[in-house]
C-alpha cells in the first residue's frame, strides 16, 4: 500500500536558477522554468516502511509522468533514506528558496518498551533537499538552522589510522554532538573483491560484512554513542569493495547490531580516495549523510551504558589499508527552544 505520495520539481544544473535552489510549483507557468525542472514522485510503502522515489518528467498537457530510465521503478530502486525514516512529506520554503524535506522515525526497540515509556517515533531532523549535479540522485542535507545549535567544538586534522587502530575524540560531549569527519584512503589495492548479487542487497551485505569483520579497504569510520571500554557502541562506516582494476563499490554501514541499516554510495573513489560522513547524534538518534548527503541513513538506538557523560566517540579503521583523517569537527549541541510562550 502506497502511504504520503509526494510530486514535487526539482532545477537542474545549468539552468538559468542552481540546482540546489528549490522550485515553486506556482513558477512553473512561465516556460524557461517549466523547461530547466525535473519531477519526483515518491511513495512509503506500508509493505517495506521505506521511501522510494523516482525522477522523470512531467507531461502537462496529459498529466502524465514518466520516471528516467536510470530510476528502476520497484522495491530495488533509490530511497530517501537507508534507515529508519519513513511517511515524509516536502514542502517549498519560499524564504530562503529551498525544498524541506520532514520525515517520521519509527522505534527500533519493541512495543512493550514503547508502552513503558508512553510514547513512540519522532519527527527526523528537517534537512534540505536537491538534484544532484548529474541528475542521477537527490542530494539531502540538514538544514542550515541546526548549525545554530552548535556550541563547543573540537578539531582533529592530518591523523593517520592504521590497519586495525582506532582513537577517542575527547574534548567534548559526544551524546548531543554533530560530527563532520573527512577520509582519505592511502591504497585501494587491497579493496576486497564486488559480487554482483550483491548489488539489490545492502543491508545484507552489511549483516554479513559488519564493522567487526576485518576488510581490505574498510571498515573505517566512527563508533558513536560508545561506552569507554566499547563493549557498548553503533559504528556508522565505510567498505570498498572492487569490480575490476578500476572500478569500486562503496557500502555505507550503520551498525548498532539491531538492527543494521546500509546503502551503496555513489562515488568515484578511484578518483579521489576521499570521503566524507556528517552524523548527528541526539541520545536515540543516529543521522548519517555519507559523501555530503548522497546516501542517508537514520537509525534509532537505546544504549544503556553509553548514556549522558559516559557516551563516547572513537575513529576506526578495521582494514588493512591505512587510512588518514583529513579533518574531523564536532560540536556540541545545545537543546532547542521549541513552543515557547510569548510574554504578554
């Protein structure tokens, strides 16, 4: 069953307007608009409880849509989000000329804990969202007012991470805390081998591939939400994989163990041999946007040692490539003001 359909256009690159800006639907009677748009349809299915979406054009004339060839139109297809997120709706915020995409996150724990705690889901984090320069994908970033939360920060820069090391980023209260961290891969030779099959299942390969089993290229990545002796931790990380001599996978893993939650990053690692991952961690809540927002993933956890003072974050690398921190940011985050009364 379909639930919380959503059409909306979104610009295109080398348009007379960026790509990233968003489009009013009430623009599009004037033609040179009308012509620099694409169109997403996307559905929640009742069956999966995960968004999918389309891009295509739109027929006025026929009130037709047709999605891209590139966009299989099935449970294989490209989704919102490769965790926890589900029911979105978008809106156009005419203000600052963006496309605001809200999301509902399920629990993850069970319905008797639901009850004991007398609530169940939340509202994800509002981020913005945009074709990417390609028109292969959407591109989702938190929106820019979250920054406004930001409050102590820490830096690490240049840190190498060898095969098998990893390091704690102190400095700072991590349970509350938005991570920006940048890679570099030193070597992909070692990159384990792609099996095709593999391609319609991340999630599976990512139970079988998890952060505990050492890799070629990877795991690397963070372990969040983790208790100092680490015995309690959710890793969020990267894998690379190889097809051939010059062509590589990225899987992007989050893995609190129950359950795990993973999606294909497109990237030409070859080319660069860096990667990016931005978290947001809110207590229960695990935001990850993998390669400035080409792969999202929202998991919810419940640690029980990791909670308040003693939630930690550590950098890791189980492969046997060495990798490079090229910069890593985090802040604090202070609580929003939400609903407060106006004095009289």
């Amino acid at each position: 069953m379909w639930e919380c359909p959503d059409f909306y256009p979104v610009a295109v690159a080398g348009g007379s307007r960026h790509h990233q800006s968003g489009v009013d639907t009430a623009e599009l009677h004037d033609r040179v608009v009308a012509e620099e748009v694409k169109y997403v349809l996307k559905v929640s299915l009742e069956l999966t409880r995960y968004d999918y979406y389309t891009v295509g054009t739109y027929d006025h004339d026929k009130e037709r849509y047709t999605p891209d060839r590139a966009f299989p139109d099935n449970d294989y297809g490209l989704r919102y989000d490769y965790g926890d997120f589900y029911a979105s709706k978008s809106f156009f915020d005419p203000a600052k000329k963006r496309r605001v995409l809200w999301g509902w996150a399920n629990e993850s724990d069970t319905v008797t804990d639901d009850r004991h705690k007398g609530w169940a889901g939340i509202q994800a984090i509002p981020r913005k969202i945009f074709l990417s320069r390609s028109g292969r994908q959407l591109i989702q970033w938190p929106v820019e007012e979250v920054k406004s939360l930001r409050s102590k920060h820490v830096n690490v820069s240049s840190k190498a991470v060898k095969g098998g090391e990893y390091f704690k980023v102190t400095g700072f209260k991590t349970v509350q805390s938005d991570v920006k961290a940048a890679f570099t891969i030193r070597n992909l030779d070692k990159a384990e081998k792609f099996d095709p099959a593999w391609r319609t299942d991340a999630q599976g390969l990512c139970k079988k591939f998890n952060s505990h089993v050492k890799g070629g290229v990877g795991p690397f990545g963070l372990w969040l939400l983790a208790s100092d002796d680490l015995k309690e931790r959710t890793a969020v990380f990267f894998r690379v994989f190889k097809t051939n001599d010059t062509s590589y996978v990225v899987l992007m893993c989050n893995d609190p163990t129950r359950p795990t939650f993973a999606g294909f990053v497109n990237v030409d690692i070859a080319k660069t041999k860096k990667i990016a991952l931005r978290t947001l961690i809110d207590h229960s809540v695990v935001e990850s946007f993998g390669a400035g927002g080409k792969t999202c993933i929202l998991t919810r956890v419940y640690p029980r040692k990791a909670i308040g003072d003693d939630a930690h974050l550590f950098v890791f690398n189980n492969g046997e490539s060495d990798i490079k921190v090229t910069n890593l940011h985090a802040w604090e985050m202070k609580t929003p003001t939400m609903n407060k009364l106006l004095e009289q």
